[in-house]
C-alpha cells in the first residue's frame, strides 16, 4: 500500500468512526452528511469523494469492525487447543461482544429504523456479516455433532435459540440507554453465561 492509499484509508475510517458516533446519537434521518463533514474537518466534496451518501456511509458504518470480528470468530472455530463446548463458549463471548458492547453492534436498532427505506442496507448487513457468523458458529456445533459432543439438532431452531437472546438484549440496552441503573436490568456478563450455558444444555447428548 502507497502513502496515497494509506492516508485514504485512514481518512475513510476517521469518517466511518465518526459517522458512526452521530448515528449512535442523533439517529438515521437526525444525522446530515453536512454534519458529518464538519466534524470531520472536511467539505461536503471532500466526504462525498469517500461515500456516495448517506446510505452508503451507513452500510460502511454497519459493517465496519465486523470483519476483524468475523476473523475472530474463524479462530476460535480453527483453535485445534479447544473442545467443542470450549469453542461454543468463547464463540457466545466474541458474539456479544460483538453485538451487545462494541460500538458497532449497539447500531442494531439504526439498522432495523432504516432497512425498510433502503432495504439494501439490511441486504449488506446480512450477506457481509450475518451469514458468515451463522456459517461459523455452525461449523463449531457441527464439528461438536461429528465427535459426539453435541447432539443432532435443527439448525434454523439452534439459530434463532443463538442470536434471537443477543438481538432482543441489544435493542433493550439501547431502548433503555439512559437508565441508571441499566446494568441491573440487563447484565450483560450474567445473561451471556447462562445464554452458552443454555445452548450447551440443549446441544449435550441425549
């Protein structure tokens, strides 16, 4: 990579991190591309020149950290050193790390407020992310079944059992963001551990 390519890439991030900061704040249709250029320090031409608008911007902020996550996830799944259960386990961890904590994963209500307008916002977001976590996390159970640590069990019911807890706790925690006492109500450590203990229970042997 030239000095050039470098310093548009790390240009197109700052916008990436940036944008993705206002929509977290101010929403969707509550956050202007004149806005987004003027915290960035740049013209309206300029951040234009990087995305075509804000739809664009918006899918790059969706799917922007998802890959190193994904990348992640491929790990634990390749770790020859972990057990099925083990690589199920550090697999929810990554997960709602993902999803419920990073930046990133908090835009899931932003994603469900704008997808209806621009359906290919949800299309990207699915085919560059949601597919391949599913793919990934099913290797792990599959490799589990083929070793018979894990028993046979419907794939479409194990996913929904999988991510169906995670998304209902990352719009809770952004619905009720400005609580006090938002931990209380939704623990995030407490809920993981027993959201893997519960897949374990399902997936062990009969």
């Amino acid at each position: 990579m030239n000095q050039l390519e470098k310093t548009q890439l790390d240009t197109r991030t700052r916008i990436i991190e940036t944008a993705t900061d206002m929509f977290l704040l101010r929403g969707f249709s509550g956050t202007s591309m004149s806005a987004i250029a003027q915290s960035c320090n740049m013209t309206k031409a300029s951040l234009y020149h990087h995305f075509q608008g804000k739809e664009d911007l918006f899918i790059a902020c969706v799917t922007y950290g998802y890959a190193d996550a994904l990348e992640a996830l491929a790990a634990i799944a390749a770790d020859g050193s972990l057990s099925a259960e083990q690589k199920l386990r550090a697999a929810v961890d990554a997960l709602y790390t993902t999803m419920i904590i990073s930046p990133v994963g908090r835009m899931s209500p932003l994603i469900a407020e704008v997808s209806r307008a621009f359906p290919s916002v949800a299309r990207s977001f699915h085919t560059e992310y949601v597919e391949p976590q599913r793919a990934t996390l099913w290797g792990i159970v599959e490799e589990g079944q083929h070793s018979g640590a894990f028993r046979n069990f419907d794939k479409n019911q194990f996913f929904h059992l999988a991510f169906g807890p995670m998304v209902t706790l990352s719009l809770s925690r952004e619905m009720f963001a400005t609580f006090d006492d938002l931990d209380d109500h939704f623990p995030v450590d407490d809920l993981r551990d027993g959201h893997a203990a519960v897949l374990l229970k399902i997936l062990a042997p009969e």
